[in-house]
C-alpha cells in the first residue's frame, strides 16, 4: 500500500500538480515528453505490480478530473454573469480538455490493458474525463447557458453586436459532450490545439439549445411580423422578411449545426411569409395589383423570391396576375380600330405576349406554375374572338412574304416560335389551319414565300401541336410543287421547249384534296391560251391515263408585253385580265356588256379584274366615265395608249386589301357553319372508333 502511494505521490507532485497549475496560471512547468514519459512509466510500473492497481489507478484519474470541474471550473463559472458567463464556460471547456489530454497520456496504459479487458469497464480514458465534465459542470450550468445565449441573439436582434464566434464554440462543445467514443486528438500541430473526435450524437444539442432556439425564434418573428404588417407598405414588408430571413439563413450557415438551418427557415418562413402571403399580395395600394399595374417587376421579383419558398403561397400572385392579363387582353381585342387590320391587332397581340413572357422571364424566374397561368389568361381573353385564328393566319402569311426577309435564321425562328406560342392558346385553332392552307397555296403558286426552310420550321412546329394527321395536306402541297417541278421539266424537254406559238407555259399541278378547294369562275381564254392547254392536257394524259386535269385559272397569271408606249413595259396581269386585254388585239372599242359576252365571265369577277385596269395610278383601259368605279352597260371601253410609268414592270393582278381582308357577316357564317360540320364529322369518327373498341354504345 505504501509502495502505491508513493508512487501516485510522484505522479502528482512531477506531473500533475505542473498540470493544475498551468490551468490556474498558464504557465506549464513541465510541458515535454520527459516528464509526461516519467508519468507513463509510475503508472506502468504500479499497474505491473499487482492486479488490483489498476483499477485504484483509474480511481485515482477519475478524481483528479473531478476535483478540478467540481472545485474550480463550476464554481468559476457559476460566479460569472452575462457575457462573462459564456467566456468563462467555453474558458474551462478548454481547461478541462487540457486537462483529460495530459492525464490520458500519463495514464495511457489503462486504455491499452485495463479499461478494455473482458471485466474492464469497456470505456477510454477519454470518455471518462467527458462524462465527469458532463456531469460536474455541463448539466449544473448547460440552462443558465442557454438562456444568456438566447439573450445575446435578442440583443443581436434589436441591432447589437455579439461574438457569435463564442457562440459557435460554446454550441459546439454541446454536441461535443453527446460523443460517444470519444478521444481528443491535436487539431493543428502548429498551434496544438485540441480538438474531440468520436461518434456524433447531437441529442444534447438538439434538447438543449435547437428546439428551445427555433421556438423562441418563432415566438421573436410572431411579434415583429405583425409589426411590420401593420407599420409598413408591401414592398416594404417584403425588404424587411428578405433582410432578416437572409440573415437567419447566414446565421446559421456559419454559426449553428446544417441540421438546425431547415427546421429554423421552415418555421419562420410559415410565420413571415406563409401567414401573411394572402394579405399582403391583396394590401391596397401596394400589392400585386398595384406592382402589375406600374410593372414593378423589381418588387415581384423580390415577392416571388420570398414566396417561392411555400409554393403554395405562388398562387396568392397568381391569382392576381390572371385577371390583370385578362384585362390588358381583353382592352386589346375589344379595339374597334384594331380589329380592322388584321397585321396591327396581331402585332399587338404579340406585343403583349412579349411583355408578359418578360416579366415572367424577370420576376418570376419562367416558373412553369406563371407559366400555365399566363397561358390559361390568354386563352380567356383570345377566345372570345372569334377573328384571332384567321388574323393570326393573315399576319403569317405575311411574315413568310415580307416579315421573316433579311432575317437570320436564329431571329427567323425567333418570329416563328411567337407566332406557334399565340397557336397554342387558341381554342378554334382548326380555322387558324384552314386560312393557314388557303395563304400557303398562294405562297406556293405564285412562288411569293421568302424561305422554304422558314416554311418547313413553321409546319414541323404545328405538327408537335397538331399532330401528324393534321398537318398532311400541308406536307403534302410541298411534295405536289416539287413533282411539279419534274414534270415540267419533262414537259420542257419536248421539240416545243415549254414554248407554244410564242407562249412560255409553266403549270403546277396539285392533288385534290391536299389543297384548299377553288371555286372554278368561268371564263373564256384566247386561243392562243386555249391551245397551250390542250398541248398539256394531251402530255399529261399520254403519261397518266385515267387522270384528268381542271385547270384553275384563277389562281394563275400571265407576264403580257404591249407593243405601244415609249418604253418596253411588262405587264403582270391574271389570267381573267389577260383574256381581257387581248379582247383589244381585235376590237379597238368594246362595251361592258361586250367584254362580259366575248369573256363569258361573271359580273362580279369581271368587276374585280377591270377595277385594278381602271386604276388611276396605272391606268391601262380607260372609259367614258372615269370617275365612276365601276362601268355601266353600255359604257365604251378602250385601250390607254398614252400609258407611262417610272416602273417596267408593272403589277395589275387584283389583291386583297386591308378591308377585304376581313370577312363579311355572311362570308364569316358560311366558314362557321363549314368548320362546326368538320369538327361534327371529326367527333362522329372518334365516337365510332370508341365503339369499336368498347363493342357496344353504352356499357
């Protein structure tokens, strides 16, 4: 006994009193691998001499450790208030783990041969020092801790300054104290640091500081939000939970465990943002309504970005931006100016659309959820139209013949993809293909598209719209102009070379059903025309029996070269116009009512052809009464042989103004009742195809 108590005498009085008085003092007499080694080696030779040393020797460290924290490190700290406090705690964490690390390595032969034996306690030195510095001192003081820590980050709160880097420590030595086998090792050989290391167990963490820091959070945010509401305007507000969320998120990012971070952002943002979302986006003068009015996308963006984070609450935006589209959409349609030219309502239609997509694009990061609802508003408003399908057809057909020129192919698409996103919205979109089909054959003939590779884009984007089905007879007058081509060219390559009795022909031949129908207006065309179509027909015949050929002359046109004036004009006339001017290489003067007779055309038609060869501006008939528009019966008709013009080339084919353009009343019932009996046959075949399938009406 005796010889056991000299030697734990030696350990204290060379090493260990060196140790306690270098936590008092910072001054570590006996700092060096000497001494410590010295320690070592009593307590090996102790241990070594009898069996029932070790177990007095792990008392023995036991109670040095515990006499220091129940001594000294609790009745320090329990003398400390405020912010002295939590210096002094974190002052004797430090102390103790010193402490544990000095006496681990004079005692380390217990951790090898002893602790872990069959009938040893199965725990390091390490764990002991942690559990009795747990016990001493973190259960004794870990509340009062806790509780001048919430009062430091109220203080932070209202606008003071605390060292949040204590903080961290302080918490980090929370989880430090719920490790479980446990060690301290050297963090930095440099500075020699020490640092525990062992498996996590956040328990007292989470117990102690995270569930009572989330609630009184919440309780903090609870007050100071009604606060804000009440005080301050929405955007306001907005800056206000934008500042002190980020805040919060910094916080914890560098301060608090990643695991604390959902959980506190989930619970102050359903008390700042969830709870007042409703109020705030409907708050007059300053909500969304007032943001969209003025185009505040700044202020959106920033709502958007708060809101984002409960999804739910986007739908308290959404519910406002529907309507203010409707409403600007609505204004559009309903202009009376506007809806006389088909390119200006378009044009403005897209304008819109382009606004809003920007906005989207700005404010609301092109969410999918503003996104449908930016959608579902324009289908509102454009379909209560019932002139946008065809409009948008007419400002198509005008992209591809003047629009999309001098375009690059990227801008080309651009257009293209404007135009297919008002598509898309429309309900009545069968009549935007039926007027699409009837302006694309008037491209394709009278060969006035300005890119074919634009034109295939725009088709090969209805087709993921429309479907395949849909889309064929589009594809398909492509396939007919090419085979046009071909045949031509092999028609060209006869004796005649294309040319007959000094007539260069170039025909088109189109499938029926894949182009829109024509009405045949009957005319009769000079003999010299006349012959050129019966050398045709008895081509084509001679290739393809069993086919036959209607030639649809109002949709040709024909290139006369006059033989009077001062200069060598080229006339670019219809087919109609040409068969009414060569009326005058026989008859220097003819009546109206001779002309109708010799052309055996219909008034109306006939009407229409004159008008463009009465024109003012290229006037190459002239009458009696030239003021009047259109001839009387027995009005005289002659050729203007004092014509000029600064062009050589001169246009008199008949074209549809602005005006025309629009569809009278009774055109437009005649095209309604047309595509409500296509839409009757289309759901006729569908129920049909059902029945089939189901092999019974009702089941």
């Amino acid at each position: 006994m005796d010889t056991f108590r000299e030697g734990v005498k030696v350990i204290k009085e060379e090493f260990i009193d060196s140790i306690l008085e270098y936590l008092r003092t910072d001054i570590f007499a006996n700092k060096n691998v000497k001494s410590s080694m010295a320690a070592y080696s009593k307590v090996f030779e102790l241990a070594n001499r009898g069996k029932e040393n070790s177990p007095k020797l792990y008392d023995y460290y036991k109670s040095i450790i515990k006499d220091y924290t129940l001594k000294c490190a609790i009745l320090k700290i329990k003398s400390k208030k405020g912010r002295e406090l939590l210096q002094e705690f974190f002052s004797q964490w430090e102390k103790t783990t010193i402490l544990i690390y000095w006496m681990k390595k004079a005692f380390m032969f217990l951790d090898r041969f002893f602790l872990q034996e069959k009938d040893g306690p199965k725990i390091t030195l390490s764990q002991t020092g942690l559990n009795i510095f747990k016990e001493s001192v973190f259960e004794a003081c870990s509340k009062l801790i806790v509780k001048t820590i919430f009062e430091e980050i109220q203080c932070e709160r209202e606008g003071d300054y605390i060292d949040w880097g204590r903080i961290q420590k302080i918490l980090h030595c929370y989880k430090c104290v719920g490790l479980t086998d446990a060690n301290i090792e050297k963090t930095s050989a440099k500075s020699g640091e020490l640092g525990w290391i062992g498996t996590s167990n956040n328990e007292y963490y989470k117990s102690m500081f995270e569930y009572q820091f989330i609630e009184q959070s919440s309780k903090f945010y609870q007050q100071v939000a009604n606060k804000w509401f009440t005080s301050l305007n929405c955007p306001e507000y907005l800056k206000k939970a934008q500042e002190h969320l980020k805040g919060e998120e910094d916080k914890v990012d560098n301060y608090l465990d990643k695991e604390t971070k959902p959980l506190l952002l989930d619970s102050l943002t359903k008390i700042v943002i969830q709870n007042f979302a409703d109020r705030l986006a409907e708050k007059e003068g300053t909500g969304c309504a007032n943001m969209f009015k003025h185009k505040k996308l700044d202020e959106l963006k920033l709502m958007y970005s708060l809101f984002a984070r409960v999804e739910d609450t986007l739908s308290c935006i959404t519910r406002q931006m529907k309507p203010y589209i409707e409403e600007r959409g609505t204004m559009l349609i309903s202009d009376k100016e506007l809806q006389k030219d088909p390119i200006e309502f378009i044009t403005h239609l897209l304008a819109l659309k382009q606004e809003m997509d920007l906005m989207l694009e700005i404010s609301f990061n092109n969410s999918p959820v503003f996104q449908k609802t930016r959608d579902i508003a324009f289908q509102g408003f454009m379909n209560t139209s019932p002139f946008v399908p065809s409009y948008l057809a007419i400002y198509c057909d005008k992209e591809f013949t003047k629009g999309i020129k001098g375009l690059s192919e990227k801008e080309t698409e651009i257009r293209i993809n404007a135009i297919i996103d008002l598509f898309i919205c429309l309900n009545g979109r069968d009549i935007f293909i039926k007027d699409y089909k009837k302006y694309l054959a008037k491209r394709l003939l009278n060969n006035t598209t300005i890119s074919d590779a634009a034109e295939e884009m725009m088709i090969s984007k209805l087709k993921v719209e429309c479907g395949f089905h849909t889309i064929v007879p589009l594809t398909s007058m492509f396939v007919d102009m090419e085979l046009s081509k071909e045949i031509m060219a092999n028609f060209k390559s006869g004796k005649h070379k294309g040319v007959i009795k000094a007539v260069q022909m170039d025909m088109k031949v189109l499938s029926c059903g894949n182009w829109p129908e024509q009405q045949f207006s009957p005319c009769k065309i000079p003999a010299e025309l006349k012959f050129c179509t019966e050398k045709f027909d008895e081509y084509y015949q001679n290739k393809h029996s069993g086919r036959s050929l209607k030639w649809i002359l109002k949709q040709g046109n024909c290139e006369v070269f006059p033989l009077y004036g001062k200069k060598k004009y080229n006339f670019i006339v219809s087919v109609y116009q040409a068969t009414i001017l060569s009326l005058f290489n026989r008859f220097h003067t003819l009546t109206y009512t001779q002309v109708k007779e010799e052309t055996e055309m219909q008034k109306e038609e006939l009407d229409k052809q004159l008008k463009f060869l009465f024109n003012p501006r290229m006037r190459v008939l002239k009458k009696e009464e030239a003021k009047k528009a259109l001839c009387h019966p027995a009005e005289k008709i002659s050729v203007n042989l004092e014509f000029a013009s600064n062009s050589l080339k001169c246009h008199l084919i008949p074209v549809a103004g602005k005006k025309q353009q629009l569809k009278d009343p009774a055109k437009a019932s005649l095209t309604s009742q047309e595509i409500n009996r296509e839409r009757g046959q289309k759901i006729d075949s569908v129920i049909v195809r059902i029945m089939k399938v189901n092999l019974c009406l009702n089941k």
